[in-house]
C-alpha cells in the first residue's frame, strides 16, 4: 500500500470525478476551434516532413580535361538557313570550325511552320554544297536575275555562288526564317560560340543584304543549357525573345558557368552546370565595318555546387508535432478558462442587478 500510495502522490494527471465537471457551450466552441487548428498544423507539418530537403554545399572545382555539353534551341525568323553559320572559340586559341556534335537546322516559312530540314556538322563552311531549288518567274524577274547573273560573272563568282544567292534573297523575300538546335561538345575552358553570317563571303553577303545594317539577328532562345537538368534549375536564357526593328546590331550573352553536382537520395550523381548572364546589345553604325552577330560568351567558376537531397528525420517530425500539438491544447485550454470565468463574472452582474 505505501508503494501505490507514493506513485499516486506523483501523478501529473489528476482525475476529478465527474459530478465535479461542469461542460459548457463556450467549452465547446474552443474544442471545436482547437481541433481544427491541430488538425492543419498536423497536416502541414506532415508534408513539411515527406517534402525532400535540399542542401547546398560548395567546394573547389577539380574536374580536368572533361568537355563542356552545350544545348542550343533558338529561333532566327528573318535569316535563312542557309546563311546561318556556327562557331565556337576557346581561351587557348582553338577555333573549332567543323564540330564533332549534333546540329539541325529546320526551315521555318513566314508564320513560322517547319518547311523543311537539315543536318549539319559544319555550319560555319557551307552554302556551296546546298541543293538547287527552281522558280516560276515573269518576263521582268527573268530579265533581272540576267542582269543579276551578269553582274555576279563580273565579279568572278561560279555558278554555284550565283545559285545560292538567288536562293537565299527568294527566301528573304518570302520570309522564311530558321531554328537551330543541337549540342556542343566544347573544351571546358573559357570560350565564345556566335551565330552570325560571317561564313558567308563578304562579297556574296553584300550581294544579299546590301549592306550589314540590312541583317536582321532577331532571335528567341528556347533553351540554352549547359548540361542535363535537375529538379528546381532555372536557365535564365530559356523563352528569351529580342526583336529588332529598323536597325540591326551584334548581341552579346555573358555567362558565368558554375559546375554542379545534383546528388539524389538514390546516391545517383547528376553532374550538370548552372549559369548567369548579362547582355549587351551594341547597334550598327554606317561605320562598322563587322557583321551583325549573337555571341555568347562564357566562363567557368572555380567553386563547385553540391545540391543533396536529404530525408527530414522521423524523430524531428515527432518533435515538432508534439510542440505544436501541445502548444495548441495548452492554448486552448487557457483560452477556455478565460472564457469561462468572463461568462461567469458577467452572469454575476447580470443576476446581481436582477435583485
């Protein structure tokens, strides 16, 4: 008996007998209240504890001698195909004219619909190797593509430069635009690629354009990634529209490169990069004597990201719930009291004013 007794003198949990409790509406309505609140915040702390966490980490970048994958999708609506030309530069002074990578060009016509399409793995030397294509033509276009033909036999052009020429204005003037898209394999050092007309021959792009500032680089970027993507990347390039209208002018994309490294819960290891850019646009003058272009120009960081994702720990769920659940009873239960002797003290009055 005093072993029970001494355990019940430490109970934390009194019972009071139930003619000793006194239920009440105001009791109620907190209960009610106070279970809809620790029902929410069970809830959210429930999903708080099966979303995935990711942790950042950074470190020195020690990768050597990789290559560095460039995704290209971009959009040009007022060049042709067939002068659109590829070109990647390095820091050490490599220039790279014939990539050992995947790139499509696809023939787009005034409202944008594919026409057609063509891969290459040269886009900087091309133009001559091009297939023929005939036109329909009145008595007036025929006599001006003589005179055309004549004037570019002056000029010591062959036969196949007077065909692309007539091929491409045709094109400019039915509106026909070009999407190119594909990857680079590029060295991982500090580097340029541009897309511009500068593989044609000056003579043959003046022949076209009639001058640099008739070379429209209007362009949307669809994608321009450096590597696969991770859950939460953002590619600040992606859906980029610049329109140019009356004027021409060079594009310049500065991007800094940082390698990533995306760890998954599975313990696979995503390797990718992330980046950030700035850009400038410097418009033609009568002056230049350079060609409308888009360059993007990249560098690489020396720090590595790490990114794990990580499970929140079983035990931190039941913390957290038992500090909120037990903050919300203790509330509640303060709230009630406070009610319940406010509602007493007025019934008092009430009753006291009655007499």
């Amino acid at each position: 008996m005093g072993v029970k007794q001494a355990l019940r003198s430490i109970d934390a949990f009194p019972r009071a007998e139930d003619h000793l409790l006194q239920k009440t509406q105001s009791g109620a309505v907190v209960s009610i209240v106070g279970l809809l609140i620790m029902a929410t915040l069970f809830l959210h702390e429930l999903s708080y504890y099966l979303n995935t966490l990711t942790v950042h980490q950074m470190s020195v970048d020690l990768k050597r001698g990789e290559t560095l994958p460039i995704h290209v999708n971009m959009t040009f609506p007022s060049l042709p195909c067939d002068v659109l030309s590829m070109d990647a530069i390095d820091m050490s002074g490599k220039h790279e004219v014939d990539l050992d990578t995947n790139i499509w060009k696809l023939r787009l016509n005034s409202h944008g619909h594919i026409i057609g399409t063509e891969y290459i793995s040269d886009l900087v030397e091309k133009g001559h190797e091009h297939g023929h294509s005939s036109h329909k033509h009145d008595g007036k276009e025929e006599h001006k593509n003589e005179t055309e033909t004549e004037a570019l036999n002056l000029l010591g052009f062959d036969q196949a430069a007077e065909t692309m020429i007539k091929k491409v204005k045709q094109a400019l003037a039915d509106g026909e635009g070009c999407r190119v898209y594909g990857v680079l394999d590029v060295q991982r050092v500090a580097g340029n690629f541009h897309i511009s007309v500068h593989g044609l021959n000056i003579y043959v792009a003046q022949m076209i354009f009639g001058g640099s500032k008739n070379v429209n680089v209007s362009h949307m970027i669809h994608d321009l990634s450096f590597g696969p993507k991770y859950p939460g990347i953002h590619n600040p390039l992606d859906d980029t529209n610049r329109m140019l209208h009356d004027t021409s002018g060079t594009f310049k994309y500065y991007i800094k490169i940082v390698p990533t490294e995306y760890r998954y819960l599975s313990k696979d290891v995503l390797s990718t990069n992330q980046y950030s850019v700035t850009e400038y646009f410097t418009p033609m003058t009568e002056f230049d004597r350079t060609w409308p272009a888009v360059y993007f120009l990249y560098d690489l960081s020396p720090i590595t990201v790490t990114i794990k994702e990580e499970k929140r720990s079983f035990l931190h769920l039941i913390t957290r719930l038992c500090a909120v659940l037990g903050g919300t009873f203790a509330l509640t239960g303060m709230l009630d009291r406070w009610m319940f002797r406010f509602i007493e003290s007025f019934t008092k009055k009430q009753s006291t004013r009655s007499i």
